[in-house]
C-alpha cells in the first residue's frame, strides 16, 4: 500500500489522488463492516442479532448464534 501511495505522490496531482484513494478504501471497509453477516467482529452481524433479538422479544439461542457465526466464518 505504501507502494501505491509513493507511486502516486510522483503525479504533480498526487496528494489529491492520495486522498480520494484514502477516501475510497475507507468508505469500502465501512460499507464491508456494516454488511448484515452474522460474524461477531462485523457491526454488522451485531446489528442483525440486535434486530433478531428485538422482533422475537427474547434473546437468540446461542447455538444458532454458534452455528451462524461459524458458517459465515467459514464462508
């Protein structure tokens, strides 16, 4: 990455490259994190079990919660 960002700074215009392709990557690793995956490091997958919990007014079982993560994971 640090590569990209010399390659682009050699440009006359490389510091605004620079940051629109900071800019870029992060809205991509929001977008990616916020994905409704049950994978518990995802906010994402948190907000899911969240909104599963509020609409079934218990909580969910964690052997599905178990099972999901894991297949997501894995996939």
């Amino acid at each position: 990455m640090m590569q990209i960002y010399y390659i682009m700074f050699e440009n006359a215009q490389g510091w605004r490259l620079a940051l629109w392709f900071s800019v870029m990557l992060n809205v991509n690793l929001a977008m990616i994190n916020l994905l409704p995956i049950p994978i518990p490091v995802l906010d994402g997958g948190h907000i899911t079990f969240t909104l599963l919990e509020a609409a079934m007014r218990r909580p969910v079982n964690n052997r599905l919660r178990e099972t999901l993560t894991t297949a997501a994971t894995l996939l």
